[in-house]
C-alpha cells in the first residue's frame, strides 16, 4: 500500500523588532486557520532569520537564529541546537543540491559554516571573507542567502547584507569578491542610495537574495535594495532586469527559482525595507519579463518572504513584514490572508514542506 501524502506546513520566521513583539517559528497546516508557535527545544526568545528544508525530506527543517542553527526531524515538533562551534547569529543556511549530508551557514558577521554530517557538526571555512566597503549603523553585515550552481553544485555564491556578492569555485574553501561591477553600477546616479552608512554605493551592494537556475547554468540572479540583476558570467559583471518596466515597486526582498520549472522565478517587491505596501511577481522566461501574481493582495507592509510548495506547482506563498500570510493553492487565480498571532512585528523567513 502506498503511503499517504505528507501534509503541506507553511512555517514562517520572526524576529522581536521590540520587547512588546514576538519573534520565533511559526506553523500553519493548510487548510487551517490555526498558527502553531513551535516551542520545543527552543530558547524562551528565539529569533528567527532563515528557514530551510530539507530537498529529500521534508520533515527535517533547518532554523537560522540570533543563538545559531537548530534542527527539527518531525516538521517542528521538537528543536536542537547544532554543534556550532561559536555563538553567532545564522542568517542563511543551504543543503548541498547533490550531498545533502553536506550544509552550508551564512552568519553575521560575515562567515560561512560547513557541515559534512548533516549538520552534527561544524567548521568555519577561513576564507569566506569579504573587504568590508560599507559600515552600517544599525547592524553588522551578514550573509543572507547562499545558493549553488546546480550545473557545478560545488560552486557557491553569497549574497552579503551590505557587503555585495562572493563566490566560491570549490565547496567553500576559497571565495572571491564578485562585487566589483555593482560598484561600477552604484556610480549611476538612479542607482546611489544611503540610509545606514555615509557611502552612496550602499543600496547596490544591499543584497537580499541570490538563486541560479538550470535552465540558464553560470547566470545568478540576484535581489539588491535597487532592484533586481544579473550576471550572466558567474558573477564577473552584472546588469539590470529593469525590473521598474513592469514593476512600480522595485525594492526587492525575496527572489527563488521554482522547484517545478526552472525557466520561472518568483520576486517579492515593495518600495523599501520598512514600507505599507508590498507585491509578488513572476517570470516565466528567466527574468526577460515580469507579471504581477497576487492579484487581490493587499500588503500593509514590505514583502519579505516567498515559499514555494516542493511538489505542487499551484501552490505560492508570501509574507508581508508585520505578519500578513498570502496563499494560492491554484497558481494565483485566487488568493487568501492568514495573519500570525498578535504581536509578530518583524517576518523575516518562510517555507512550505
């Protein structure tokens, strides 16, 4: 007899932006309009930055936190904290496409982890560093999203918040700054933005969000404060989608590839990082051009997260910053709000298992 399908969870990461908000990991069943706070094996405040699943099973999830990374093997019943070897925040965390025994953390301040045991244990890869251009006010750089060539799934890329894009050829353990033509860029007067630091290049080297498709092998896609671009030579020079020819929002949070076609990618855009507005966008033709999908949205806050369902394609969902929940289950055509319990003030992550 076959086995029964898995549930489908959406779960959903936040952070307390003050002592009055609530942060952690949260979990909806679909088809319920219950939130679960997940708990268990958890520290009493827990932040919430990444959440990753596990590709072949999706009952392992991965948390990246302000206290490391933890685990849970039971869609997030129970929690452990991995055997990092330090105590520093974890903004992004990776499955290797091809071993998935092998994970990769990005931190702040900049660094990137390797395990080879399924997360067990940990090693700091010592040259995974980045020249430091911006100095920001209010935070310490941090490494927001790693992704790999799935053509050369040992070559890796960064997306540093601010520090631009790295690169490593051979599974980490050399790296090299990929961020030369985003300061070229930065020099373009539409593209000079400071809010944090004293330097204008600021917005071009605020990465959110990376990917690479196998559709189009050695092109990275990449989601900066200024919009969204691309290199099509592994990072060595970068060019805009002109993402504002179909988009009044051009603020870009959140950018994957879908699992089902790798020709479609999906962007979260909103006008800025703290904003009352936010959309979802679609390509269908590796970035060349963009349509709206969430029809009928209306987002009170800035875009932070898309999830996309591993094994149904009609199933998308979004998340706006103060905890509004989007879901489709018929590829855009209708839309419904699941807002997080009170108090959820600063989203940051989500993803559908």
């Amino acid at each position: 007899m076959a086995n029964p399908p898995l549930p489908t969870h959406i779960f959903v990461g936040a952070a307390r932006s003050r002592s009055e908000t609530r942060g952690g990991v949260f979990r909806q069943a679909i088809g319920d309009d219950r939130w679960e706070h997940l708990t268990k094996g958890l520290p009493v405040v827990t932040d919430v930055q990444a959440i990753t699943v596990h590709p072949a099973s999706p009952e392992v999830i991965y948390l990246g936190t302000r206290s490391g990374p933890y685990r849970s093997t039971d869609r997030g019943e129970r929690w452990e904290r991995l055997g990092f070897p330090d105590d520093t925040e974890v903004w992004s965390i990776l499955v290797h496409p091809t071993n998935p025994r092998t994970l990769y953390a990005g931190t702040s301040p900049v660094g990137v982890y390797r395990s080879d045991d399924g997360g067990d244990t940990w090693r700091r890869l010592p040259k995974a560093t980045q020249p430091e251009r911006v100095k920001m006010k209010s935070f310490v750089c941090r490494v927001m999203r790693l992704a790999a060539d799935p053509a050369r799934p040992d070559e890796l890329y960064g997306a540093l918040e601010v520090g631009g894009v790295m690169k490593s050829p051979d599974a980490g353990e050399t790296w090299q700054d990929c961020s030369a033509d985003l300061l070229r860029l930065a020099e373009l007067p539409h593209l000079k933005s400071r809010i944090d630091s004293d330097t204008d290049i600021e917005g071009m080297l605020d990465g959110h969000a990376l990917c690479l498709s196998a559709a189009r092998p050695g092109t990275v896609f990449l989601a900066v404060r200024m919009g969204l671009f691309r290199s099509a030579e592994r990072g060595a020079h970068w060019q805009t989608m002109d993402i504002g020819r179909f988009s009044p929002l051009t603020y870009s949070r959140d950018l994957r590839v879908s699992p089902h076609d790798p020709r479609v990618l999906y962007a979260c855009l909103s006008p800025a990082a703290r904003s009352q507005d936010g959309s979802l966008y679609r390509s269908r033709d590796l970035g060349e051009t963009w349509t709206r999908l969430d029809h009928g949205v209306k987002a009170e806050s800035t875009m932070m997260a898309v999830a996309l369902h591993p094994r149904d394609p009609d199933q998308v969902y979004c998340v706006s910053r103060t905890g509004q929940v989007f879901g489709t289950q018929d590829d855009g055509r209708t839309w419904h709000e699941h807002r997080l319990p009170d108090g959820v003030q600063d989203v940051y992550a989500a993803a559908c298992a």
